[in-house]
C-alpha cells in the first residue's frame, strides 16, 4: 500500500464549501496561498459538499457539476494533486463517524455561542429554520480538520471561530481518551479582502463578483460596474484612493502603478473610467495561464474525477488510520 505520509512535513488542510465556479477573491484570499503552501507542507484539499447542505440541503440537484467546477478551479489555479490531494467529503464516511463522537464532546450552548453560525443566521434569516445540522457546522469542520491530523488551517477571519471550536475539541479528546490529535492553527490569508464591484465583500450570493473564468469581456463589464468614490463623479474630481476599490485591484493586479495611479486619483488628472479599463487588462493578463489549465481540464473530465479518486483513496488511508486510533482511545467495543 502506498503511504502519502511525510514524517517531516507538517500537514494542512484546507476546505470549500462547492459552490460552483470561484471568483477572484477566492483566487487571491484562498487558493493562492493553498498553492503557495504546498511544498512546504503536506496538503489536503477538501471539497465540503456536506458543509453546503447545511444552506443548501432542499436543492441538491446541482451539487455534483458545482464539485467539478471548483476542482477545475483549483487545479487551473495551481493546485498540483500529485502533491497534495484533492476529495470529497462525502465519499469518505469517516468524516461522519468522527463528526458524531466529536458532537458528544461539546455543549449546545457553546455552539450557539459562536458568532461565526449566529451572523449567518441571522444574514440569512433562519431563526425557527436553522437546523440541528447548521449548529453542528463547526463541529464537522473539525471532523474535517482532526481526521488529517492538521496542524494549520488557511482560512479567513470569519472562519477563525470555526478552528477555535476544533482546538477545543481536540484539547477535550486528548484529556479525556488519549492524546490523538495535534491543536490544529489558523493561518490568516495574508491578501486584504478582495472588495466586489459593489465595494462589498467578493461574494456570489451578493452578485457582486468577478468569476475566475468570466471572460475577458466580462471582466471589463463587470470593472465598468465597479462603484469608485462616490464623492468623484467626473474626471478632473479628486478621488480618494483609499475608499475606491480598484485601489485594491491595482495593488493586486499591477503593483508597480499603484503609486502613479493613486496620485492620478488624488489630484483628479486620472479618470475612473480609465482606471477601471487599464486594471481590467492586468487582471485580464492575471488570469490568462489559469484559463489555459481551465481549458485543458474542461475538455478533459474524466482526468479530473481521476484525480479526485486518487484523492479519495489517498485521503481515505489517512482518515481509516486516524478513526482507528479513535475508537481504541475510547474503548469502543
Ligand atoms: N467552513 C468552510 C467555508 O465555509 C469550508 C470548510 C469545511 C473548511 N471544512 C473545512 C475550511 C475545514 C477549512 C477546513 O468556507
């Protein structure tokens, strides 16, 4: 049996809930830290579609195509799964099994405390719907984290809460059974927010977004769409840089002008509509080679459910092992 496990090689792993085709802030917030992190470290790469029922479980029906969109995603995006495997949640029960010993280790009320599951009912307005399986979001996320043994989790700030619950868990486990599981650590993407075309935070439910694979036109659109300063409504106004998303963009997407535009922003001489045009080419130029990779694996879908068994089974070696030490630390008969 082949063994993944590189003893010298701390372990992370790294999830997304499949909601279909990325966009760019989780190009940037996201996966290019995940591609980054791949030498470095040994790299699980999560596809979290039972983490999607939980806001999704009355319409399953495009679950399957939007797991397919994601990997080729993240495959276009760099992610190399001969390195770091790429699986499905749902094709590997043990998530399952650890998620309802775990669920006995922790109280309701620390779940209801967390304000990562509490803003998001209330965003989404769930009150008397929110489900039994929404509360215990946190606690599968640990079964995600812990089955891997993971010593980091990338993640964005919403999400800290979430490791926090996994710390806790695996802290509980370890003094009640057995020391089994490392304290999994957050590890904060670095890149600012990408800000959508609204000024918002990047996401698809606010309709604000620039997918990875929208085409160059679209992307230009979209840009034109982007609310600047709204203090600046003609060319020749001073802007104000800071409050003016394609600040933001510009210092992703073409570093070395940031200095000249935000001047050309600030004295008025720069108009948006040329700001918008000129980082709509760089991101355009950003995104070519990962279009590229996204050709090819569209065009060849059966290597992308390969890779993504190939994943499963070297995941699944990983998560048997672990649950094996489980059920000896707690005895189970
Ligand atoms: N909760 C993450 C999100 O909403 C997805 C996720 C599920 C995850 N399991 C994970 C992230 C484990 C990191 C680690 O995006």
């Amino acid at each position: 049996m082949a063994m993944i496990s590189n003893p010298n090689k701390k372990r992370i792993l790294s999830g997304m809930r499949p909601t279909g085709k990325l966009h760019l802030g989780h190009l940037v917030g996201a996966l290019e830290s995940w591609v980054q992190l791949q030498d470095e470290y040994e790299n699980f790469h999560l596809v979290a579609d039972w983490h999607a029922l939980t806001t999704g479980y009355e319409n399953t029906s495009d679950l399957k195509a939007n797991t397919i969109e994601m990997v080729i995603d993240w495959l276009a995006a760099g992610i190399d799964p001969v390195k770091s495997p790429v699986f499905v949640q749902s094709h590997l029960p043990e998530h399952a099994e650890l998620h309802l010993i775990l669920s006995m280790l922790i109280t309701v009320s620390r779940l209801e405390r967390n304000p990562a599951v509490k803003e998001q009912a209330k965003a989404l307005h769930l009150e008397e719907k929110f489900s039994y399986g929404h509360l215990g979001y946190p606690v599968l996320q640990a079964a995600d984290i812990l089955l891997y043994k993971a010593n980091l989790v990338p993640v964005g700030e919403d999400q800290v809460p979430h490791v926090e619950i996994s710390r806790e868990l695996a802290r509980r486990f370890n003094k009640l059974y057995k020391t089994v599981f490392p304290e999994p650590e957050a590890k904060l993407t670095e890149f600012k927010r990408l800000p959508g075309m609204d000024g918002q935070r990047m996401s698809k439910s606010l309709s604000n977004s620039i997918l990875m694979a929208d085409s160059p036109e679209v992307i230009k659109k979209k840009l034109r769409r982007t609310i600047t300063d709204p203090l600046k409504i003609h060319k020749g106004d001073p802007g104000r840089p800071d409050v003016c998303p394609l600040n933001i963009y510009n210092a992703k997407f073409d570093p070395p002008t940031l200095a000249a535009t935000r001047e050309g922003c600030l004295s008025g001489e720069l108009g948006c509509v040329e700001h918008k045009d000129a980082i709509a080419l760089k991101v355009i130029e950003y995104l070519e080679p990962i279009w590229e990779k996204r050709r090819y694996y569209e065009t060849h879908l059966d290597e992308v459910k390969q890779i993504i068994s190939e994943g499963d089974r070297r995941a699944g070696e990983v998560a048997r092992a672990t649950m094996k030490q489980v059920r000896e630390a707690m005895k189970l008969p």
